[in-house]
C-alpha cells in the first residue's frame, strides 16, 4: 500500500538532534508536476487523497532545483542565494523545513526564510536591488484546499516553465530510486537558514506606485484620503494590502474581512472566481459602503474587484477594465486572453482599438504568447485569464494580483481627481452574454489526453452538420463553435480538454433566453449518438434535467 511510504521514522541524528525520515516513490515525484507548478497532497484528511508531497518530495525537489538553477546561472551552489516563502497552509512550515534540508543537502550558500509571502513577492524578491536572491520559491497551491500545497518558483527572469518543472520534478525521481530509504530532516530547523520576511518591502514597492501613479496634487503621500477601500484576502497572503499598503496610504479599510492567515480558510475559497467568494466580497464591499473592493486568491497572483454600486468586476469584466486602462496607454496593442473569453470581449477590445488574441486555458501559456508577439515586433502590455491571472509589460509580465488592484486603484484615484465618473464607466461598452454556463465531464479512461482528442475531431466532423453552428475562424484550444441565435445574436459553445485533469470542459454562452438550454440539447444529441465509452457526460445532461 502506497500510503505506508509515507510513515514518517521520527529518530535521533548521532548528535542527538531529532530527526524526521519520510519516504516517497519516483513515480509519486513525477506526478507532482503540474503544468509549469508543483501540485500535490499535503495533508492527510481528506477521504481517497493520500499524501504525495510530503517531506521526503519537498527535500528531493528542492535539491534538485539547486542543480537546475546551478546551471541556469552558471554558478557553484555555494554562490547561491534561494528564498522561499509560503502562504499560511498548515502544511507550509514542515514542507519548507525540508526544502530547506534538500538545499543544505548540496551547500547552497545562502538560504532565506520569507515566512508568509505572496507569490508575486517571490518573483519580486529576485529583481528587487538590495535583495536579488538568485531564486525565490513560494510554496502555495493557490486556491484549492487546505490539504494541497505546492511550489512555484522565480528567477528574475520570471517563472520556470513546464519543461524546468519536468526536469526538476524528474531529476528529483532519479534521486529517490538511488536513496529510497529517505534523507534525515533535522526537526529543528536548519540554524544557517536566514529569517528574512519579504512583504513589507514589497508592500513599500506598491505603495510607491500607487503614489506616483496618482500624482496627487496636494496628498502625493496619501492619495488614498477619503477613500474607502476593503479587502477580501480570504485569510491567504493577501491581508498585507489592506493594512500596509492602502492604509498608510490614507485609505480607510473599514470593513475589510478574512485579512489573517488561516491555512484552514474557515470563510470562503481564497478565489475570485468562485461565486460564493465574490459574494461575499460585494457583501462586504456594500455594507462598508466602499468606493471598491479587492478580492484575492490564496498567493495573490489574481484578484478581482468590485466596485462601489456592489458590481463585480471579475472574469471578462475584469479583463475588460484592464484592457480600457492599457489600451489608453498603449494604443493600438495586442490583449491576450484565455480561451473561454466572450465574443462581447474581443468587441470591446477592438472597439478600444486594441487587438484580440483569444489564445488557451493555462496562465503562462496566455503570458508566453503575448511575450512572443511582443519580441516578434507586435506590442503587447496585458496578457490575462478570465481566471484573474492577469499580466503586464510593464510588471515583468508576471501575474500579480496585486499589481492590477495597483493599477485600478491608479485609476479609481485619478477619476476621483478629475471629477469624472467611477472605474465602471469604462465598461459601459462591454456587451455581456445574457446566459453563461460551464460544466466539465470525466474521462474515464487512463490515456486521457489521447481520448479527449479523440472526442474533439469527432466534433470537428460533426459541426459539419449541426444546423446553425459554425466553427470560429482561428481555434488556439479545443473547438470553439458559433451559434445563430437569429436575429443578429450569436452563441458559442467551447469544448476543451482541461489543462490538467482527465477531464473535458464545455463552455456556453448565449445572448437570447433558453440559448444555452438550446446549444446543450443539440451537443447532448450528439453525445448520445455517440455514445463515447469513456466520457461521463452527465453534468451536460444534466442542464436539461433541472
Ligand atoms: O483547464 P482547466 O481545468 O480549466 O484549468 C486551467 C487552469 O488551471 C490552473 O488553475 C492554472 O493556474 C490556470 O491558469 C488555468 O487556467
């Protein structure tokens, strides 16, 4: 049984020092990747989630990160310095003891200790003068429950991409086979490691774009005075904006909830795509009688708003609230986004006189793409998921949820300023779907990604035929299909395959009543026709059953 690697031989190093000794298996460290992150089950709790990133992965993984970024920058580990920061899971603190064992395991020269961080701040730790740590890693898995954790890691040329992660996540497998019975991790701590926390200096760095953003003409050192601004950070990392950086900055927050860490996360998913999440954040915002509320994910690398009438500006909204500002700044530029983004989007950013790139699912596919076109001559300042992944040029082009709070409130202040109307009048354009829906179905097979390609050239063949449908013209990810809704309306629906689960997502959006209703009956037609063996469409069905 695979859960008997993990019992943990607490023992005595030959000095006396406790230690503890876990086990894990290569195959275990191979799935830990996921995409350009590492993943995994941290806790035990959750019935049918076995631990698979527990001390004995954190230490094989952190060594053999040593050795990627030996490489990458052509030094000795010696002359190395490697951060790691956390957001507040229970699992962090063990799980970055043990990093930090994997990293004195190949005498790296300096170790850092952020404690609570925020992933942004990871990144920034490497560019930031004065600090310029070689790599910075926080350890966080983002959204998802209290039992996950995982890791992301930053150089200061941004984050590592899937093929880094595949290295370090294999090199890390290759170390297990030759040492299976473990690596003793002191108990006590590492006395070399350096205590060093990050966020107020980076708090600091935000704080001065906010000033110098606004400008303000008379309070240039608290352009937030008569302000109201609350934050939801869903006990993450995220508390740190309210009180360091808006209200030293004369905003009151008043009225701000879940800002303590709480690696449990008693009050909602840390997410500001989740619906119960963003109602509670728009409660807040309502009842503080706030100018704008700022919902973050666990690490901080999203965020969403809401603004003072209580609307909530996340997904295309937000995407499109974005857009207007950069396009204002860089007209004529490039926008890339997801591939679930809505029709009424790619108007909008056109009618701005931007450019749309509707590419795929995936934060850094979306950055990776837009870096690309930018280097090939095409200039592109905002690369950005409906996820709330959202990055800039001029930020590195690293996804940072805080850096767009930064940026809107920028523009909430200077509205305030010149007397015009708030952030959400520069949405006043977007046109929005009347009907949305998004279900996601199994595959049940073991070779997924073959089968769910399988699925979509069928559909490929089928669209053919389906009365009213027509492909898009340029399809980045899965197939994406218009509808003729009559009358001048359009719907689409998305079928894709998920970036990392077997699993398939089909996406509707409608601009007439019953739309979707109508797409989901003539694509559930369909799958019963085919009746595919290994794909449980229920939650497709069961939109026509309610
Ligand atoms: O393909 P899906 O299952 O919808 O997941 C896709 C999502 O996976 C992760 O959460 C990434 O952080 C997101 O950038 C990505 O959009």
């Amino acid at each position: 049984m695979v859960t008997t690697q993990f019992i943990p031989h607490a023992t005595a190093a030959e000095d006396g020092t406790p230690v503890l000794v876990t086990t894990t298996t290569p195959a275990i460290l191979k799935k830990l990747q996921n995409g350009s992150d590492v993943r995994g089950v941290a806790l035990e709790g959750v019935p049918g989630e076995p631990v698979t990133l527990n001390e004995e992965a954190a230490y094989l993984i952190g060594a053999a990160f040593v050795d990627w970024l030996a490489d990458k920058k052509g030094k000795k580990p010696s002359e190395l310095s490697i951060a790691v920061g956390r957001d507040p899971r229970l699992s962090g603190p063990a799980l970055a003891n043990a990093m930090f064992a994997g990293f004195g395991s190949k005498d790296v020269g300096r170790v850092v200790d952020m404690g609570i961080a925020t992933t942004p701040a990871c990144f920034m730790a490497t560019v930031t003068p004065g600090v310029a740590y070689d790599a910075g890693i926080m350890l966080t898995a983002s959204h998802l429950p209290f039992n996950r954790n995982g890791a992301k890691f930053f150089t200061s040329d941004g984050g590592l991409d899937k093929a880094d992660i595949k290295r370090i996540c294999e090199d890390a497998a290759a170390a297990c086979q030759a040492a299976p019975d473990g690596h003793a991790i002191p108990l006590d701590g590492d006395d070399a490691v350096e205590s060093v926390p990050f966020l107020e200096d980076y708090a600091a760095q935000l704080r001065d774009l906010i000033k110098k953003g606004a400008n303000h003409p008379t309070a240039y050192d608290e352009p937030l005075t008569g302000m109201k601004i609350i934050v939801d950070a869903g006990n993450g990392s995220g508390g740190f904006f309210a009180k360091s950086v808006l209200e030293p900055l004369g905003a009151d927050v008043y009225g701000s909830q879940f800002l303590d860490p709480d690696g449990k996360f008693p009050n909602h998913s840390p997410n500001p795509e989740d619906a119960e999440a963003m109602d509670s954040a728009v409660e807040a915002t309502v009842k503080a009688k706030a100018d704008l509320g700022v919902i973050f994910d666990t690490d901080v690398d999203r965020s969403a708003v809401i603004d003072g009438d209580g609307n909530p500006i996340n997904r295309n909204k937000l995407i499109a609230l974005l857009a207007a500002i950069i396009l204002d700044e860089h007209p004529g530029s490039t926008v890339v986004t997801d591939s679930v983004t809505s029709d009424g989007l790619a108007e909008f950013i056109e009618g701005k006189g931007g450019k749309h790139v509707r590419y795929m699912r995936g934060y850094k596919n979306v950055i990776n793409e837009g870096v690309r076109r930018d280097k090939a001559g095409e200039p592109c300042h905002l690369m950005i998921e409906t996820s709330g992944h959202g990055a800039m040029k001029e930020n590195y082009c690293l996804d940072d949820g805080a850096y767009i709070a930064v940026k809107i409130i920028i523009e909430a202040v200077r509205r305030r300023l010149s007397g015009g109307k708030g952030i959400s009048d520069l949405l006043s354009e977007l046109r929005e779907p009347l009907e949305e829906k998004e279900v996601r179905l199994k595959i049940t097979c073991d070779d997924f990604k073959a089968y769910g390609g399988d699925v979509l050239e069928q559909l490929k063949e089928a669209v053919g035929s389906m009365k009213g449908y027509t492909p898009v013209d340029v399809n980045y990810e899965g197939y994406r299909v218009n509808r003729d809704e009559g009358d001048g309306k359009r719907g689409w629906f998305l079928l894709r395959q998920s970036l990392h689960d077997p699993v398939m997502v089909l996406n509707f959006e409608s601009e007439i009543p019953g739309g979707v209703d109508a797409m989901a009956k003539d694509v559930v037609a369909w799958l019963k026709e085919k009746d595919f063996a290994s794909l449980d469409a229920s939650a497709v069905y069961a939109i026509l059953d309610k």
